[in-house]
C-alpha cells in the first residue's frame, strides 16, 4: 500500500507540473524574468500547491502517525545555517541559468527529448559529488 | 516590469498547483513523508535499506506522468534555451545545491512554506533571488 500511495503521489505531482506549464524552462524563465516580459504564473502554481498544502500540514499536525500507520517524518531542524543559504542560493544559480528544477526535470524525462536528460544525468552527478564530499569531510573531521 | 499576458495561464497554473498540494498531501497524510523531490532522488543515491522501494515508486510515478498525461491530451510544447553546456553547468549546481540546503522547490518552496517553516522561507527567499538575478544577468547584461 505504501508503493501504491507513493507511486500514485509521485504521478499526480508530475501531471500537475504538466497542467501547470512548469515543464517547460521558457515558462520558469519567463516568471524569474523579472526586468524582461514576466509571466506571473509560477507564482500561482506555488499559491495553488500551498493553499492545499496549508489545509494538508494542519490536519496533520494534529497526528501522530499516518493514515497508514507509520510515524510522521516530519523535519525538525529549525535553525538557519551558512548551509541552508548557500545551498538555496547554489540551486537558484542552477535553476535560472536551465529553467529547470528537479521535479519538472524528472517529469520531461519520458518525453525523448535530449535536453532534460542532459540536465538531470548532471544533476544527479551533482548530487553524488555531494554525498561524496559529505563523507570524506566527515572522515577529515573524524581523523582530526 | 511589463507583465507577458501573451503567456500568462493563472487558471491552469493554479489548477496545476492545487494538483501538486494534492501529491503532497497525499504523500504527507497516507506516508507520512515530505514530498521533496530533491531529497526523494538524493536519498536514493544513499542506497538506504528499507527505503528503496517507496523513493523508486515515487520517482517513477514522476517520470511515468508525461505518459499518463498523454493518453488524455497531447503534452504542451516546451522551449529550452539553454545549450548542453549550460544544461550541464545548470544540472550540477541543482545537485550540488538542493542536496546541500536541503530542499528544492517543491520540499522547501511547496511544502516548507505549507508548514509555515521559517527555514524553508529563507531558502525559498535565497532560490528566488539567486534564479531572479541570474536570468538577469543571462538576458540583460550578457544576452
């Protein structure tokens, strides 16, 4: 049931970025194009999914565990770090220069077109490099 | 700022939207988990025991809905600008980036800001502005 709830939550997530327009970079671009002809619409994807959204986390709140039994896993660091920063600002850098984020990346993939998949086998280059450096700076840290 | 009415579409990107809410709440209420897409993907690359099945499951329901779309209408057309170069560049910092402040659109931008996280406000904050000034800089000073 969980790989069913799973599959079904990531389906609908990608037919929504579809619905939206979010799979096409042109479009992002066009909202993070402030100075040139902008297009608002990403602002109301982001206020359609938070206003679900905010209805969703609160009824969740008041649980402790989920409809299918398990114990919510919800974050819990609240503190805002250099790492919290740097990362949101590096993924920005990324995101403005392709048009494309993560979720839409992934949603294009099946489409047979070259260029998402360029853009996604990097990013999770990028994101192996990552836990690569996580790890030897942990065992730096450990041998000092 | 002019606004792009040519291709402004509020009605089929709240729609859309709400429909991302929906996969989040769903995740949220039957999983119990954050539907982050960067922290699905970048979890997996982990190889966690125990935990490989519902990330696949996840990602491939993902990359299985242009398929699914399409048996109802024909997927919209998309335009990306971006050479292989740039894709490239663009790719490994989104890694590099979403793994190393914990979040990307949809785990800080969708679901931190339901929550009303403070942390995911100012990573929000800090994409936004990192995405606004870097097409400003690709199409107007450079471009």
């Amino acid at each position: 049931m969980h790989i069913i709830m799973a599959l079904l939550a990531g389906l609908i997530f990608g037919i929504g970025l579809i619905v939206s327009g979010m799979t096409d970079p042109s479009k992002v671009i066009g909202f993070l194009d402030l100075a040139g002809s902008w297009d608002p619409s990403l602002g109301f994807v982001m206020g359609g999914a938070i206003l679900v959204g905010l209805i969703a986390f609160r009824f969740a709140a008041r649980r402790d565990r989920s409809l299918l039994g398990d114990a919510m896993r919800l974050p819990t660091a609240t503190h805002i770090d250099r790492r919290l920063v740097l990362g949101g600002l590096t993924f920005g850098v990324g995101w403005g220069l392709a048009g494309y984020c993560p979720g839409p990346a992934l949603a294009s993939l099946a489409s047979g077109a070259s260029k998402p998949l360029i853009f996604a086998a990097a990013m999770v280059v990028g994101m192996v490099i990552f836990e690569l450096l996580e790890r030897l700076l942990a065992r730096g840290k450990q041998a000092v | 700022m002019t606004i792009d009415l040519a291709n402004f579409t509020p009605w089929a990107s709240l729609a859309g939207g709400a429909l991302i809410g929906l996969a989040a709440a769903i995740f949220l209420l039957f999983n119990g988990r954050i539907a982050g897409i960067s922290g699905i993907l970048g979890g997996l690359l982990k190889w966690p025991k125990g935990d490989i099945a519902w990330r696949s499951a996840f990602l491939l329901g993902l990359i299985g809905a242009p398929a699914a779309y399409g048996l109802f209408a024909p997927l919209p057309a998309v335009q990306v600008e971006a050479g292989t170069v740039t894709l490239l560049a663009a790719g490994l910092l989104v890694g590099i980036g979403t793994r190393y402040g914990s979040g990307c659109t949809s785990g800080h931008g969708v679901c931190g800001l339901s929550r009303r996280s403070s942390r995911s406000l100012v990573a929000t904050a800090a994409f936004m502005t990192a995405g606004f000034v870097t097409v400003f800089i690709v199409r107007h000073l450079i471009g």
